[in-house]
C-alpha cells in the first residue's frame, strides 16, 4: 500500500470541507491545518484544491492559533538538523528580500569569525529581488547544494556555510511557495512567517535574526505592515525557544551601490578587504554590522551590551578575519578562492556599459526600486519564473542616491548588460525609476526599528 493510500485511509475530512470552512469566514482547527499541509506533502491534495484553501485564507485571515499551527505542521513535514556535535551557538539571519540585498555574504564569515556557529540554508531570487545562492554561483565552482553531511562538515571546518534548502526540509512549503506565487497570495503575514520560520526553526537554532524590509523595492511597502510582519516573525521565533530579534531596514533605494549576482559578490569582497569606495557601498557595511552584532549579542557569547558586540563585529571586519573565513568557506564548497585577493575576476571584461543619465536638473527625491530590480531581471539578472536561468554578469550600478543633487546630464547608474539591445530595452525603465525634484529630500535612516 502506498504513502498516499495510507493516508486516504485515516484523513478526517476531505478537501472541499476545509476549503469550505475557510470560504465562509472560520477558524481551522491544529489537526484541520495538519491534515492539509500532510496532504500537499503526499500529494493527496490536488494543486487547485490547495490554491483555492491558500485564497481562501488570504481572503479571510487567519489568526495567531492558526499562524502558529501552520508554522509547525510545515516544520514538521520534513526532516529538523541536528547541530548538537558542534559546540558552538547557532545564530542565523533572515531577510525578507530586496534590491541589492546581499548582507549575507559578510554576516556569516563577521559573525563565524566571532565564535558562533552559522548553519545559513538560503533561497534563489524570484521577481524582482535576489537571492543568496544565485550570487554565490558566480564563484566559479561554489557548490550550493551540500548534503547534511557536508553542511554539518563546512560549519565544523569554517565555522559557517550556506547552501539551499533541501528536499527533506520543509517539503510542504517548496509546493505551497510555488502556488502562492502563481496564485497572488505571498504578500500575506501568516503565510510569509510559515514559510520563514518552518525552514529556520528546522536549524534547530540558538538565534535569529530578520531583516525586515520596508520600502518602495520590499514586499511590505508600508512601514505598518513591516512592523506586523516582523512582530509575527519574532513572537513565532521565541515562542520555538529561539532567540529572535527583528531589524526594520529601509529599502526605499537599492542596498548599497551594486545589483546583480557577481557585481553584489564584488562588493561584499571589497567591502570584506576593507576596500570601501565611498558612501554608498559603506551602507551594505553598516547594515551588515548591525545584523551581525544582534545576532553575536543575542548567541551571548561575549559580555557586555550590543555595543559590545558592534565593536567586537568591526574589529573582525577590519583586521581581515571574516576575509579570511570566507576564502576557507569558498574553498570548502568547492569554489575559486582566489576571488577574495583579486575579486575583479568576478566581472566580466567584455560586458557593454551603458551610462543611465538624468535628463533635467534637480534633487533625487524617491527612487522605485522595484522597477530596478525587474529591469535586471528583465535582462537575466534575477527570474521573472522560477525556471528562468540567471546571467550572473549584468546588473546595475547605483551612482546616484536620495537627496542627492545632479545636473543635466549626471550620471543616474551605469547598466552592465549583454548589448546595446538590452541596454536599449531596460534604459528607460531604469531612468524612469527616479523622481527629480526641486527640494532636497533628506535620507532616511537606514535602521528605522529594532522589534525584540
């Protein structure tokens, strides 16, 4: 007898009972939501059986109870990671997505550097933002795809290592994801904090720490709506025994100066050698030292308060350690190391460069940054599908930021693309992404809260 008919055999209530129930407006029951989420797993569940449940639930809402019971029955569709070999705390640090988002590739060799243990399981982009393994596969031969056993072995040798979610993690969430998309319903907090917390908790982690981003290139635009996403986020964390904090980041404009798979990998190298250019690329490492400090803060591994561990976390930035645990981490998941003395060989030297200038004189006001992140994915920087293939050579360089004054003519970014008809294609869509106006618009800050 096979899985599935097994569990036709014990199922309490069938499908449409459920997709029902949530239709009308109520509240599903812990064994309810288990049944469903057993039933995608296994496959009992038909796709628009599933979609229609996921709409219904968005429509309708779903309370904490529901929230929580959904988070575990995900969990527990698959298999969790036993750390407990490594004696070491584990921390780990979550973003929720973006435009030049690439904090990840300093946070886990700052915070290995430290002393804690950082087992990061990371996604692919999709629409408009990035993703963590998509940037590490323009290392050339940097293999994001361990097996337990190697994952557990990197951390064990380096201190951290990252890699993609297995198909024994959280099994139920890869389907449900993949439906929430094509369905329109991932900008909903319980579903949103279910996928997050089901793949994190599986770590079997110390700490963790989220970025929660708000801004015209974030999936919560409003800042009211990050807030809520990161107090759910967080409630979740701690109440699995997991230290959680939040850090509600400004996504207003790209993240730093580079986008693009290889050119967002430049950066963070540059920035790890201690070769930061100018003020814009210095954002990537103040956000990078924030998350890192929380997380190290929160493991508990040293004294003090976070200051302490801001202070701790620079000093590993600046005297080359973290450098040095990223290079052992490349060469340890089987990529090219020698990236991190000469990380220019990350840049493709036949790429085409096309100035993106402004048009008229004035103050950049507002950038949407969305539009940005679509434009290179347009032209194979990130994925419009999740079958799309990534070009790791084009992408975007930001010269201009908020509040900043230009003339006719001045430089908005630079596009790296493949041709003159892709720089074509994308240019105006890229100059269209800023607003000029007659009045300075003053910077925000890019940490606007701390939710505990």
């Amino acid at each position: 007898m096979s899985e599935t008919q097994k569990f036709v055999k014990v199922i309490a209530m069938i499908p449409q009972d459920l997709i029902g129930k949530k239709r009308d407006g109520e509240k599903l029951s812990t064994q309810e939501i288990n049944e469903f989420i057993e039933g995608v797993r296994t496959g009992v569940w038909a796709d628009y059986q599933t979609s229609a449940l996921l709409m219904a639930c968005y429509i309708n809402g779903m309370n904490s109870e529901e929230q929580n019971a959904l988070t575990e029955a995900m969990l527990r569709s698959g298999e969790t990671l036993d750390f407990s070999a490594i004696e070491k705390p584990k921390a780990d640090k979550h973003s929720t997505g973006g435009v030049g988002d690439k904090t990840s590739l300093i946070i886990a060799p700052l915070v290995a550097a430290c002393g804690a243990a950082v087992p990061m399981i990371s996604g692919r982009g999709l629409g408009h933002t990035g993703g963590t393994l998509d940037k590490l596969e323009s290392i050339e031969g940097y293999n994001v795809n361990l097996s337990t056993a190697e994952f557990k072995n990197v951390i064990k040798q380096c201190g951290f290592a990252m890699t993609g979610q297995t198909a024994e993690i959280a099994p139920a969430d890869k389907k449900i994801y993949a439906l929430r998309d094509a369905t329109a319903t991932v900008p909903f907090i319980p579903f949103i904090v279910a996928s997050i917390m089901s793949k994190k908790l599986a770590e079997n982690l110390d700490v963790l720490v989220l970025d929660v981003k708000t801004g015209s290139g974030a999936f919560m635009k409003k800042r009211e709506d990050a807030v809520r996403l990161a107090e759910a986020l967080v409630k979740t964390g701690n109440s699995f025994g997991v230290k959680t904090e939040a850090v509600i980041s400004d996504m207003n404009q790209p993240l730093g100066r580079y986008v693009g798979n290889a050119l967002e990998v430049y950066e963070c190298i540059k920035i790890l050698r201690g070769e930061i250019d100018n003020a814009i690329e210095a954002e990537t490492a103040e956000l990078s030292i924030e998350l890192a400090a929380r997380m190290l803060y929160l493991t508990g591994i040293i004294g003090g308060d976070i200051d302490t561990a801001r202070k701790l976390v620079s000093e590993k930035l600046s005297d080359g350690s973290a450098l040095e645990k990223f290079h052992q981490n490349i060469e340890l998941q089987g990529g090219d190391a020698r990236v991190c003395d000469y990380p220019e060989a990350l840049l493709e030297a036949n790429i085409c460069k096309s100035e993106i200038k402004v048009a008229a004189a004035g103050y950049v006001s507002e950038i949407d940054t969305g539009a940005i992140g679509e434009a290179i994915g347009i032209i194979g920087g990130g994925r419009i599908k999740a079958e799309d293939a990534i070009d790791p050579a084009v992408g975007y360089v930001c010269e201009a930021k908020i509040g900043d004054k230009l003339v006719a003519g001045e430089t908005l970014g630079v596009l790296y693309s493949r041709n003159e008809t892709q720089a074509r294609l994308i240019g105006e869509k890229l100059r269209n992404a800023y607003k000029i106006g007659e009045e300075k618009t003053p910077r925000t800050k890019l940490v606007k809260e701390i939710i505990k």
